[in-house]
C-alpha cells in the first residue's frame, strides 16, 4: 500500500508519528505543498491507496473519489471532516476512518487573540523591532463583557477563563439553555443583545447551513465601535464583505481572525492590507501534542487496514470490502 499524507504544511508529518510500524506493507510519502487543482491533486493521488488528511485543508469531494479508482483508505484527523462527501466514499467502496483531537488547542489560541487584539501585541512588537518604543494605548480585560456566540466544549473552556480574567461572560447560540450557559459562568442573552453590549465577540460554533452568514452586516452594526470580532470557528461563519466594510470604516475597533474561506488565505486578500486585523494561519488545533495524537492515530488507522480491521470509522462498508486483509 502507498500512503500520501497531504498538507504537510511545517514538513513535520513524517516524524510525529512512528511510520516505520507500517514497513513493509506499507510506503508513506509526505507532500508539502497544497493542491486546489482537481484534476492535478487526481494526478497526484492516483498511485496511492491509502490518503490521509490534516482536517479540512484538502477537500475530498465525489468528482475526486471517482478519479482515484486504487483508493482504498482515507484517513482523516478528527471524527468530522464537512469536506469529505462521505456517501462518494461509501459508493466508490473507500473506508473512511478519524482520529481523535486535543479539546483545548483552540481555546487557548483564542486567549492569544483576544490578548494581541486588547494590548496590540503585534504592532508593539513590529514597532520595537522599528525602534520605536510604546506606540499604543492597550486595554484591559477586568470588568470588560465577553460574548460567547457557541457555547460548546471550546466556547465553554473559553468562558471559563473569561470569568478567570474578570470579565462578564454572555452567550448566546441557536439551542442554548439557561442552565448550560450558568454551568460555566455565563449568562444567557438575546443574539442581539450580546453583539451590542460585547466588548469582544468569540464565534465557537461548526459550519453548517445554519451557521453560514450567521454573523452579517446587521450584528456587525450592533457591535460598539470599541468592541473586538475572533474568529477560530470557520472563515464562512461570518460574512467576509460585511467584515471587511466595517473594519475599513471603523465600525469595530478591529478583528483575529484564524480561519478564512478559501484557505490557505491569498497574499493578496484584502484583509492583509487592514491595520486593525490580527491574522494567524489556522492554527487552531496546530500544536506539536495535536499532530502527534493526530498521526499517531492515521497510522495505527493504517496499520489496521493492513490487517483487515478498521479502527474509528466514519462511513460503513460491506463487511467483504472494508479491510485488505
């Protein structure tokens, strides 16, 4: 079996898991690059049987599973991958199986944000790498309000460490309760409410046709002009025109934003142009402890085809075609 493992963007894949457990039954083979080209990531990907996938970085849609007749497995991190059409893969008869994930990754680096959006750590450090010294007032976070949009395992954790600061914690989500949101220190409000009395807006909710647009030029317009946007849920989350007009004319004080729509983000996006932006790569869940949970469990995914088991399956095949052996 020949194993791609696709996006391997820091070049670390190969020695965040023990590979070697699958010789020589088995080829692995680490790409660095990103291929948005169908028809090229088909060329590339027909030689091997086996593909895994670091979250939703390389979308798997039926167009690309009907060009790769040898697939046999497709691997990915996590136990949901919106980007995998997981009817294709059961037609066309390839096992999809997950693997775990770290819960606390991207509550953490929404802490990150949230701090280098109130104290402008970015520009200070460019400006002291500059020469200059102490260009900007920051503010703190004591006594400011926080408002959750999700209120999940991420937005939960993030709540915790908001009441941590000292701030007030709202929230607000499509089926949250009362009860759920005081389990964590916060307080249930109105969806309105919450964009217009936050001093920083969290999104910690999954992409889905619900949630696409959800935050738009109207809860934009809510917000204070002093008041912060994070976003380490999905780019799609929050629509991108609508965010780009209110930042350009200082509607909101500004936005961190770590995921986009399309990734990786073009150097030429107009949000890099903005002064009151902090940008990260989707760094969410990208931690060294994450990659080798992640590809630790890819291969021991692997090692178990190999020997006709499947471990962590996300889609269910004839008992005859799931495994090799």
């Amino acid at each position: 079996m020949r194993v791609a493992i696709l996006d391997d963007y820091q070049g670390v894949a190969l020695r965040m898991a023990d590979w070697r457990s699958l010789h020589p039954a088995a080829e692995v083979q680490a790409f660095t690059d990103h291929l948005d080209d169908l028809e090229a990531l088909a060329t590339r990907l027909r030689p091997f049987q086996a593909v895994v996938l670091m979250r939703e970085r390389t979308p798997f849609p039926r167009a690309l599973f009907e060009r790769l007749d040898g697939l046999r497995l497709l691997v990915t991190a996590g136990m949901r991958n919106a980007s995998i059409d997981l009817a294709a893969a059961t037609e066309r008869r390839v096992q999809v199986s997950g693997t775990d994930m770290l819960p606390y990754p991207t509550a953490e680096l929404t802490w990150g944000l949230i701090l280098a959006l109130f104290r402008h750590i970015p520009a200070e450090d460019r400006a002291a790498r500059a020469g200059r010294w102490q260009t900007t007032l920051g503010l703190g976070l004591k006594g400011k309000t926080l408002g959750l949009v999700g209120l999940g395992k991420l937005g939960g954790q993030v709540a915790q460490v908001g009441r941590a600061f000292g701030m007030e914690v709202v929230a607000w989500s499509q089926n949250l309760t009362a009860e759920r949101a005081a389990e964590v220190g916060a307080r249930l409000v109105a969806k309105d409410d919450l964009f217009a009395g936050a001093d920083v807006v969290s999104i910690h909710l999954v992409l889905s046709p619900r949630t696409r647009g959800l935050v738009g030029a109207a809860e934009l317009g809510r917000m204070k002009p002093t008041a912060f946007l994070v976003n380490t849920s999905r780019g799609p989350i929050i629509d991108e025109a609508a965010l780009l007009a209110a930042l350009r004319a200082r509607r909101i004080a500004g936005a961190a934003l770590d995921v986009f729509e399309p990734e990786p983000l073009p150097a030429d996006h107009p949000l890099l142009a903005l002064d009151n932006t902090v940008i990260t790569p989707h760094l969410g869940y990208v931690t060294e402890e994450g990659y080798r949970m992640v590809y630790g469990q890819a291969a021991e995914d692997i090692r178990a085809f190999l020997d006709g088991k499947v471990l962590r399956p996300l889609n269910q095949l004839p008992v005859d075609v799931a495994p090799l052996g």
